[in-house]
C-alpha cells in the first residue's frame, strides 16, 4: 500500500525536476529514439516507438504506445492505446480517459483501469464551488485536489480502501486509541530523528518518516471520504451508491467543518488522529489482530 502511494508522491515530484516536459499544444509528438530519463507529457498527444527507460507519466490527451517503457505508465485523463508489440515492465495506471487495445501479456505489472466519469464529479462540483457564496477561493481548491488525490488513491487501492473503512466501523475505539499511540510515536521519532541530524544520519530518517506519515495519513483521510459518504448516503437513503461519490460527499463534510469555529476545528483534530489510526491500524493489523466483522465471520463461522 505505502509503496504504491510513495509511487504517486515520487510521480508528481518528478513531474515538477525530472524528466522530459511536454508544452501544452495540440499537436502530436512522435517519439522514435530512447528516452533515459522519465518522460512526462501535459495536454500533448503523443507516440512512443522507441525506448522509454524510466517511467512515463501521461495527463491529458492522448497516448499510442508501440515501443517499451522500462517502468511504469501512469495516464491521467487520457486516451491510451496500446499497440501489440510494445512492452510495460512496471504497472499501468489509467485514471479517467480510456484504454484501448490491453495485453496483459506485455505488462509485467499490475494493471489499474479506473474510470469515475469525471466529467458528472466536474459538472457538480463545478456548480457547488462557483455557485455558493461562502465558499473562498482557497477552500474551493482544497475541494478539488483533495477530491482528486481520493480519487487516484481510491482508484489505486480500492479493496485496501474497502478493508480499512470496514476495520474502522467495526473497531472504532481501537483505531481512534491507535491514532493517539501513533500521534505520540511520531513526535518522538521526529525529535529523536532531529537530533540526530546534526549527526546526518538524521536527515535520510527524517525524510523517510515525513514521507512515511504523509502517504499514512492520505490513506486514512481517503479511508474517512469514503465513510463518511457511505453512512450519509445510507441514512439519507439516496439512490447512488458510487465510491467517487461517496468521497465527494466526505470532501464536502470536511469543508464545511472548515467553517464551522471551535467545534469545526476540534472535530478536524479528531479526525486526523483517525487518519493516523486507520493507517497504521491498517498496516499493522495482522500483528494488532484487528479483524472487521465479516472477516470474523469468514474465520470462525456464524456461531
């Protein structure tokens, strides 16, 4: 789980220091020759018939790939065809947009095809954010990245996402206890590891641990989008029961708790020692014995 979330984290790094960057344009870029380094491509279409010898990142337009990419392909809103002969030797990511032509004898990987009809989340969202008037511009863009970042980790890790909510209502206490442990354990690694960087040894572990609780607590909060959403839908009684959905409607909760003084702001704490807790507990869990209700049943049967 955390190595394909740090994937992701490295990804929209190298998207910023590495790599080769496409311009936006609307016209078709060919690609024959080898490429050493990551090959990242913005609103370009593009063809790859030569070598890619990193990974290849793809958002927006669209993507032909008849050569090789040596690690993994991640595309996101684009239109991906693959050609018969070329070659994946990492995991193929495609999140909205479309893929065409899959052999899955060509991809050494795991193959993650997600689609959530992101032009319906676009459309409300859209229409919620521009249309209310307490709503401010920088609010309105935490809506969005951190719906979008739910999503890819929800489209990445959907059965894990699932497993966890599941872990959480059947063992509330015990996670939000966990949260707290964890809270405290991360402060004390942090000061230990402070120290020690005077020393340098620090520093390399204080990155690992940064990094660590950043993809932990992404987990956790995509775990209580979902959550929240699923228990708001089934209370209300609503027809859609889309996972896209129900994280919408957790990003929303979160936001308005964002204006909501005192209260707001000491719910939000909670929640972040559950993010904590679902992460770790979620980790964890084989040695914690933390088991969901159905996985009892599944293990020791309906007496």
């Amino acid at each position: 789980m955390i190595k394909k979330i740090s994937i992701l984290l490295i990804f929209l790094i190298l998207i910023s220091v590495n790599g080769f960057s496409d311009q936006l344009n609307g016209k078709t870029k060919v690609y024959n020759k080898a490429i050493e380094n990551n090959l990242v491509s913005f609103g370009k279409n593009i063809i790859i018939n030569g070598i890619v010898e990193k990974s290849l990142i793809k958002i927006g337009g669209s993507l032909k790939l008849n050569g090789k990419v040596s690690k993994d392909v991640v595309c996101i809103g684009s239109i991906v065809e693959l050609g018969d002969n070329c070659t994946i030797g990492g995991d193929l990511i495609v999140l909205g947009g479309s893929l065409n032509g899959k052999n899955e004898d060509n991809i050494k990987g795991d193959i993650h095809n997600i689609n959530f009809s992101f032009k319906k989340i676009d459309t409300s969202l859209t229409s919620f954010v521009f249309n209310s008037k307490t709503i401010n511009l920088l609010k309105a863009i935490f809506l969005i990245i951190s719906l979008i970042i739910s999503l890819i980790i929800f489209g990445i890790l959907p059965i894990r996402v699932k497993k966890a909510e599941e872990l959480l209502s059947d063992n509330t206490l015990r996670i939000g206890s966990l949260g707290i442990l964890s809270v405290l354990a991360f402060i004390i690694f942090f000061l230990i590891s402070i120290i020690l960087s005077f020393l340098y040894i620090g520093i390399p572990i204080l990155l690992i641990l940064l990094i660590l609780l950043m993809c932990i607590l992404i987990f956790g909060r995509t775990v209580l989008y979902y959550s929240i959403g699923q228990k708001i839908v089934s209370k209300l009684n609503l027809s859609v029961f889309s996972p896209a959905f129900f994280i919408l409607i957790g990003v929303v909760v979160y936001l308005i708790l964002n204006y909501i003084p005192v209260v707001g702001f000491i719910v939000l704490k909670v929640l972040t020692i559950f993010e904590l807790g679902i992460g770790v507990g979620f980790i964890l869990r084989r040695k914690l014995n933390l088991k969901s209700i159905s996985e009892f049943v599944a293990e020791y049967g309906n007496d």
